[in-house]
C-alpha cells in the first residue's frame, strides 16, 4: 500500500439485514485508514528476525515464479478480462441486484472506497481482485457471511468488505516473502511447500486468512479504529498455524475449520 493521504470508508452496523440494502451507511472520513496504516502492519519486520535463504527444489521455484508473475500484474480497467473478472465479482456477491457500471454508486455496498473500484486495486493489484473471486465461488456462504456481517456481536462501525480483502492479499504477500527470489523466512518456505501442491494455495490461504481476521475482530470487539491491530494478531496467528507440526496441507490448518462452503 502506498504512503499517501486520503479518506477512509467506513461501515455503520444498522440491523442484520443484507449490506446492500438500508442495513449498512457508507461514511466517509478524512484519515488514511487502511492504505496509509497497513505498511505498519505488514512491511516492518522485527530487528531480531534472522534472514536465511532456503534452497527451493525445481517444482517450488517455478511455482514461486508462477505467483510472482501474478503478484506483478496491476488491475487494469482497460483489459477486457479484469473488467469481466470485476463484473463477475458483482454477480456472485449479489446475484439478485442487476450491475449498472464498472463506475457506479453500487460499489460501496461491497465495500469498496468510491463508486470505480479500480482505485483500490493500486495496493494489491489484479491478484487482490481474483483473491475475492476465489473466495466468493469456493466458499460462498463464508464470503456472504462477511460481506454482509451476518455473524457475532458487529462494532457500530464496520471495516469495509472489500478494502479489507485487498488489505489481506497485501498482507499475504508481505508476510510470505513472495516478491523475494527466494523465501528467507521458515513460513514463507513452509508456504511454497503448500503451493508446490496445489496451484490454488494462495488463494486458498486468502479465504483462510479473511475468515480468520474477521474472527479475530469479533473475538477482540474491534471497531474500524481497531483494523491494524486485528490484522497484526491475524497474522502473528496465522504464522503460528502455519508452522504447526503435522501441517502437510493447506486443509490441516486450524482456521481452514472456520470457512463454510
């Protein structure tokens, strides 16, 4: 995420209803919320974390090539195929209200900042979009879970859905050292481990880590002020589950238990 200043978008819990009716109010402020705090959260490292590199067998080095090569494509609102991957977002999101634009007002009941979500691809980039893809068709009831805080005891004031999964992608890629030529941290290592198995693991590790922050929201009664601090506790656990004996698979993992399909 980049440094600059700007406004944030937050949710307001009105009932339990579905978001994109009158059960959420869009408010906006002028404090950079998650673009400007997450650099905090997921760049800085500690002083006292060693760097070793760790050798990568011909399969996992070419996989990690395979995600870096996806990690470096921006969203790009002119590119046929983003602009159908963003539309087809909407329908899974919303399958029962009709899209009026890739530039519209719709937007915010998602979750996005404004009414062209392109602006808030800049931190995570195409992957970021094909993130929440993913994870609205492979496990729908979790996504819809979120996307409309149907689940736990809600702050008044909400993090925004979909920010918040361009926020995750971000944080994913800075955790797991995925723009390094090679890991230099035993997760990240552990990580293509996983993804030298199954093509799908980043994504995979998304849903895992979307469900998993926002159950550390409710766990911690976090409101939006709250969201960097969610996200460092959401990581520090997920490095932790990660590097469980006994891990072989992605589907191991004790937070894989709290998606539902």
């Amino acid at each position: 995420m980049d440094d600059r200043g700007g406004s944030f978008v937050a949710v307001r819990r009105i009932s339990q209803g579905p978001c994109h009716s009158s059960s959420a109010e869009i408010v906006a402020g002028s404090t950079a919320w998650l673009g400007k705090g997450l650099s905090c959260v997921c760049a800085q490292r500690r002083e006292s974390e060693s760097r070793p590199s760790f050798d990568l067998t011909p399969v996992q080095e070419e996989c990690l090539q395979r995600i870096q090569s996806r990690i470096d494509v921006p969203y790009d609102s002119s590119i046929p195929e983003h602009q159908d991957a963003l539309k087809a977002l909407w329908d899974t999101a919303f399958p029962e209200e009709k899209l009026h634009g890739l530039i519209s007002e719709q937007w915010k009941e998602m979750g996005w900042q404004g009414k062209d979500p392109s602006t808030d691809f800049r931190g995570g980039g195409f992957i970021s979009l094909e993130n929440l893809l993913f994870f609205a068709r492979n496990f729908p009831k979790s996504f819809q879970d979120l996307l409309r805080k149907q689940e736990g005891d809600r702050s008044v004031w909400e993090y925004p859905f979909a920010v918040a999964g361009v926020n995750i992608t971000f944080m994913l890629i800075q955790m797991l050292d995925l723009e390094a030529v090679k890991p230099r941290t035993l997760v990240g290592a552990t990580f293509l481990k996983f993804l030298a198995e199954n093509d799908s693991a980043f994504d995979l590790l998304y849903c895992i880590t979307f469900k998993l922050m926002d159950h550390q929201w409710l766990a911690m009664r976090a409101s939006y002020m709250d969201f960097n601090t969610v996200m460092k506790s959401t990581r520090r656990q997920l490095e932790k589950e990660l590097l469980l004996e006994d891990i072989t698979r992605l589907e191991d993992v004790p937070s894989y238990r709290l998606l539902s399909k």
